[in-house]
C-alpha cells in the first residue's frame, strides 16, 4: 500500500513531442519507454517480430507509438497520442502531436496541457520552418521550458561542428520569442539511444545531462495559479432526498487559488457576496480545495447561482468585461474565420453566443512578421483578434490563468469546434 501511496504522490511532469516528419519523434518515445524498462516483455517481442517481417535492421522502436500513425493518415481530426510512464523519481505524461503542417492544430492541443516541449530538429537538416513552428507555438501557449534534441548525430559523424552550428541558429531565432524561460539543447542519436536515457560514448565533448536525466530533474514550478480563487460553477447539486432535504451545493472544478470553509466569497456575475459554509467531496468533507480539484462548496446564504456563474474571492476578482481580445489557432478546414461572423464562445462553464469584430493581424509563424494586409484565417492560422460577447466573461488573462484564459469557438449550425484561443 505504502508503494502505491508513493506512486500516487509522485510529481507528474507533462511534456509533448515536436518535430518535423520522419526527425525520429516517434522512435524517440519508443527509445524513451524501452531503455526506461517501461514496455512490457510481449509488446517487445510483438516489436521484434514486426520489424524482422518489415525486413528493418534494428528493432523499430517507433513500432511502439506507430500504431496511432495509421489513424492519422486517414484524417482523423485532432488526434494526439498520450503515453503514460514513470521512472522513480517521477510520473510523465507524453503527448505526441503529428509533425506535417497540417497539422499545427493537434499540436496546439497537444500542447495545451504541457509543462516543457521538446523539439526534435534532424542533424542533417538543421533549423527549418516547422522547427521555429514548434517553438512559436510553445511560447505562444507559455510552455516554460523547451528542449531542443538535435537528433541523428550518427548521420553527420557524431559532428560537434553541426551540433553547434544548429544551436546558433535556433538562439537566433529564439530570442525574438517571448515566453519561453529556459531552453536546454542535448545531441541525440534515438535510434542507437545516445543520450536519451544512457550518457552516448560517441560525443564525449557534450558535457550537458541527458535527456532522461533532465526530464527526471527539471524544475517545473507549480503551473497552477494558487492566488486568484477561481471556482467556475458546472452544476448546481440539490438531491431532493430525506437525508439531505435542504441540501443546495454547487459543483465544479477549482480553477485557481484555495478555498476554505469560513472564506468571504463573491458570486459573479450577481456580485453577491457571502461565506463558504462546507466543500463536499465523495470521500466526505475536506478542508481545503485547490486547482485541480473537482468538488462541491455549500454557501451560508440562498443565492440564485447556475452554470458558468463563477465563485471568487471579493478583494481578488477576475477581469469581467464582454469585450475580449485573443489569439487564435484556426482548426477549421471547411470555413475561413472573417470578420463580424458569428459564433459560440465556450469559456469555463459558460457559453454564450460571439461576433468577431475585428481581425488585427495574422501571424507569419515562420518569420514571426504579423500580416495585416491578408485578414482572414485559413486552416492552421494563427492570428490576434478581438471578440464581443452576448454577455460578459469572467477571465484572466492566459498568461496568468491556463484555465480561465483560455477559449473555443464552435460553429452554432454545425457544432463543429472551429478554434481555440488564449485571452491576452
């Protein structure tokens, strides 16, 4: 029981894998599970016999995570693939986001979630336009700390001469981004597995961890924002049974801050003001809740709340206000995002109904030069945009709050999720 308890305390690093197609992304992971013992004796035997039929090699560790490849090619939408394991010292979530231009969109879903990103640049290849893609995306979407894995060193002879030449390139366009904190470059060759999990014998002149080592050890501060309460209200919860007769609670997940039983609290967008009375769990009553915890907060005064209402605290209230300006990834390949069209904004709990009033540029992702003579998103386009809601949000802007900055936007006649945004 103790080992399960251990486990379940374990920090939990999230992280997504970038690249463009065929850099190794997949055999990477594979590499990353194999050499960390975290495949399981049938799936390697399984392994071993499809690449001996395929007539590779080696053993085909991207076999491993190729079998969601094939969902990909026939158009499945957004499809990332999650891979879960763990090491010792820690747990980790994989998202693994397609490599192809068309694909920028999964990769902004795979990222969403993330706490570092890697990003795969072949050696033979060096820095190109999905490269600084990637990197857009992962300052765009604040993810703190990117590694850049500079992958099949024995193609170019273990060359320390490249490896450098790669990272000058990649500072020079990385210092025109804004987010990303810290940026750590490792040589690797996933196939033969040098510095991925094992310290390589080929490059003797990298000093730096590898690969493993850093992902065990990186320090990821807390993600969530533990200082502006945020209780974004999902459902309101009144069982109508003998035993909880008068029973009103309201139900959803904490979105920032902590609260307490006995906490002033404001309900927005009333503006009423009261105290919390109990926060309910299905293992009792606890004292305390915080992000990300699912719950359900008792309030000493009748008040009339429903779904996307939202619970504060009154000295620390959240930004309310019905025009909102963002940046948008646009997912839909069907329709082009035109001004002064009409949408659905799902934001925390609430939805309501939304005009784009303004389109202010797109993004040239490649050069990072915004576009202000050509102002309609197609597929994949990223652009900055300003929004009018039917009735006002209860936000903050993403860089300070992942949950209550971010949006979508759906089709209202054919449901369709046609992009995501991050409010600025």
């Amino acid at each position: 029981m103790s080992e399960e308890r251990g486990y379940l305390d374990m920090d939990l690093l999230r992280f997504t894998t970038a690249g463009s197609v065929d850099d190794g992304k997949s055999t990477l992971i594979g590499r990353l599970l194999y050499d960390s013992k975290n495949i399981f004796e049938d799936q390697m035997e399984a392994m071993e016999l499809s690449s001996k039929s395929r007539g590779d090699e080696h053993v085909n560790l991207a076999l491993l995570t190729d079998g969601l490849r094939a969902e990909r090619e026939q158009g499945i939408t957004i499809d990332v693939a999650y891979r879960y394991f763990a090491t010792p010292k820690r747990k980790f979530i994989i998202a693994d986001t397609p490599g192809h231009i068309q694909y920028t969109r999964n990769m902004v879903t795979g990222a969403s979630t993330a706490n570092l990103a890697i990003v795969l640049i072949d050696a033979r290849k060096g820095v190109i336009e999905q490269t600084c893609r990637h990197a857009f995306i992962a300052s765009l979407l604040r993810i703190q700390h990117v590694v850049i894995c500079v992958n099949k060193m024995d193609l170019v002879d273990w060359s320390e001469e490249v490896y450098e030449r790669i990272i000058g390139d990649f500072k020079k366009f990385a210092s025109r981004l804004d987010n990303v904190v810290e940026v750590t470059f490792i040589p690797i060759s996933a196939l033969k597995g040098d510095n991925v999990v094992d310290k390589s014998k080929n490059m003797d002149w990298y000093q730096g961890p590898t690969l493993m080592y850093h992902l065990e050890h990186v320090y990821v501060g807390p993600d969530a924002n533990h200082i502006d309460a945020r209780f974004p209200v999902q459902w309101v919860i009144r069982p109508m049974s003998n035993e909880w007769h008068d029973f009103r609670g309201y139900a959803g997940r904490v979105a920032g801050g902590v609260f307490k039983p006995g906490d002033d609290v404001v309900v927005l967008p009333s503006g009423f003001t009261t105290k919390i009375k109990a926060i309910h769990t299905i293992d009792g009553e606890i004292p305390e809740a915080f992000n990300p915890l699912s719950c359900t907060i008792t309030l000493e005064d009748e008040i009339d709340i429903s779904r996307g209402d939202m619970i504060a605290k009154p000295n620390n209230q959240p930004k309310i206000d019905q025009d909102i300006e963002a940046m948008v990834c646009w997912f839909s390949d069907k329709k082009k995002l035109k001004g002064r069209e009409k949408y659905i904004i799902r934001h925390t709990t609430k939805e309501a109904k939304v005009i784009v009033k303004d389109i202010r540029y797109k993004v040239n992702i490649n050069t990072l030069h915004k576009i202000d003579d050509d102002l309609e998103l197609s597929l994949n386009d990223i652009g900055r945009i300003c929004l009018r809601t039917s009735s006002p949000l209860f936000y903050d802007s993403y860089s300070r709050n992942r949950q209550t900055g971010s949006f979508v936007l759906i089709d209202e006649f054919t449901n369709e999720t046609v992009a995501a945004g991050m409010i600025l």
